[in-house]
C-alpha cells in the first residue's frame, strides 16, 4: 500500500470511474501515490485492473496500491494557474483567489487599496508592476493619489502604495500585436498601439468625419428636354372684315385730275368654329451641379458588436 500527500493529478486506467466519484489521483516526488482528499463515512475499496484504492472512515486520504498492471500517469501539477491569468466568471462576486480586472487596486493591508488590501496580492502585484509601465497602470499612495514609481515592486509594496488591475470593464482583450515573434503583426496600430502591454483604444459610437465619407464629394448630372404641340383656343363660328382702297370703275383709281378715291369693303366668309394647331419643341438641356467639398455625418453609428457581459477575473 502506497500513501502520499497530494500535489500532482494524474490519469489511472479507469479515471473514468474515479472521476465520477469526485476523486483525484497524486504523485509524490518519491513515486508513491495517493488519491483524493476525502474523508468517508465508511470504508471503501475499488478494484481497478491490477490496482487497489482503498480509504478508511474519517480518514481524509486515499490509498493506491499497484498489484501490477495500472500505471498512473502524471499530467500536471494541482497549482498550475499561474498569477495574472485571467478568466471569464460567471459569478457576480471574483472567487476566493482571484480579484476582478476593474480598475481597482491592489496593495498590503494597511494600504487602503480599493480591489483587495491583504498580503496575498504580493504575488499580482509584483507581476503587474513589473510587466506594465506607469503610464498604463498609474501606481498611487496610501492616499489614493497618483505617484511615481519606487525602485522596485518589494519596495513599493512594503510602502503600501497601491497598484490598480487592468480595467477591463465594458473592453474586449486582444493578443499584444508582437508577442511571440520578432516584429509587430500591424493589426493593432491605428485606434491604439496593439505593440504596448495594456494599450487600450476604440469608442462605443462613432460619427464619420468627411475624410471618412460622411458624404463624400460628388456631381448630379441632368439631361433634359421638353417636346410639345399646342393649339389656339376657339372662339367659335366668325367671320373677319377686309378693308381696301382702291379706283373708280373697274377698280381703277379715279384720284387722277378730279381728286376723287373709292374706298372698298369686304368679308370673308366663315369657316365655321375651329382652332389653329401650333408645334415646337424646347431643346433638350444638359448640365451638372456638385458639391465643393465633402461633409461629415450628421450623427453618431454604433461600433458595438454582439457582446454578452460576464466578470473579469484575475489570478492573485
């Protein structure tokens, strides 16, 4: 029989089975094994291939004995959640170990911190000061007043300044623009710098600036004509008088040595009601007008993407 104290989980041949009744299987560094942090209420004893996990009541560990045949594999230490590592929570509090990534911040206990004020924070405190500037993460006195920066995290810490956590509230989280390889990738250069630890940039609305066409410069082209036919109005059956002057007999003017002129009158005759058709055209007309220049949007669009909110957590 081989007992251990827990600290490394690892894989037996039906994990399964040992999973499901809420157990983990451990490591020592000396290759003896223990399994669970349980204390029953009776004793139990299972059969796994060659193997053997056996506890006592109110004894709170396990016991593995190898009879040949089951050989635990490791896959990992039990404290591998390093400080700093943040999560999604969907709890409406940050869990025992973890702190939220509002803003707020950190520090000893004596040093009036916002987020947690306790001794444990030494670890993230250390981490965030060292890995973002003071332009990113404004560190602050006891008083909560903005400061500048100690000769070291132990330093600053021991006097009880304050460090804030990353603000993550209402932001989304991208990858640093040149992590992992020499050179930046340029995803991130134009609303804010994707290559500094804890830049942050990008607006929830947005009015387009004519630069951006808000509305943009542009020409109205027109072509255009009128083809018509008209008619006078009637004015019904008439008839129209026609005057003239003229000579005596046979119509010979008789003006000539006894001073005497006949006048004549006449009328045409009617053509009864009718009107007189009247055609033309207007020429076709060709032209444009424009803009001088382009003009921004009149309002706001929203930049806001489909988002479902949960907490922040970090890692102490």
């Amino acid at each position: 029989m081989k007992k251990l104290t827990a600290n490394k989980t690892l894989v037996i041949a039906t994990l399964a089975l040992v999973m499901g009744l809420g157990l983990a299987a451990f490591k020592n560094t000396d290759n003896t094994w223990i399994v669970g942090d349980q204390n029953p209420a009776v004793d139990k004893v299972i059969k796994i291939g060659g193997g053997t996990l056996s506890w006592s009541s109110g004894n709170s560990q396990m016991e593995f004995s190898n009879d040949g045949g089951v050989t635990p594999v490791e896959i990992g230490t039990s404290t591998e959640i390093p400080s700093g590592a943040t999560f999604d929570f969907t709890g409406s509090t940050a869990p025992t170990g973890y702190v939220l990534a509002s803003g707020g911040t950190i520090g000893s206990g004596t040093s009036g911190s916002t987020e947690r004020a306790n001794a444990d924070t030494v670890t993230l405190f250390t981490l965030l000061w060292n890995s973002f500037s003071n332009t990113e993460l404004v560190i602050q006195d006891a008083a909560g007043s903005p400061t500048t920066r100690g000769g070291s995290a132990a330093a600053d810490f021991s006097a009880n300044k304050r460090l804030p956590t990353p603000d993550l509230r209402g932001r989304v989280i991208a990858g640093k623009d040149d992590m992992g390889v020499a050179g930046s990738a340029n995803r991130l250069s134009v609303a804010l710098n994707g290559d500094t630890l804890g830049a942050a940039g990008g607006s929830q609305e947005h009015t387009l600036s004519a630069a951006e066409s808000g509305s943009p410069a542009h020409l109205h082209t027109m072509n255009h004509g009128h083809a018509n036919t008209i008619a006078t109005t009637s004015a019904g059956a008439h008839t129209h008088d026609v005057q003239a002057g003229g000579g005596g007999a046979g119509g010979l003017n008789d003006n000539v040595g006894v001073g005497i002129q006949n006048t004549y009158s006449a009328r045409a005759t009617s053509n009864g009601a009718h009107t007189h058709p009247i055609s033309g055209s207007v020429t076709s007309f060709s032209g444009s007008t424009s803009n001088s220049s382009a003009v921004a949007a009149g309002s706001a669009h929203t930049n806001t993407q489909p988002t479902f909110i949960l907490l922040k957590i970090i890692k102490l």
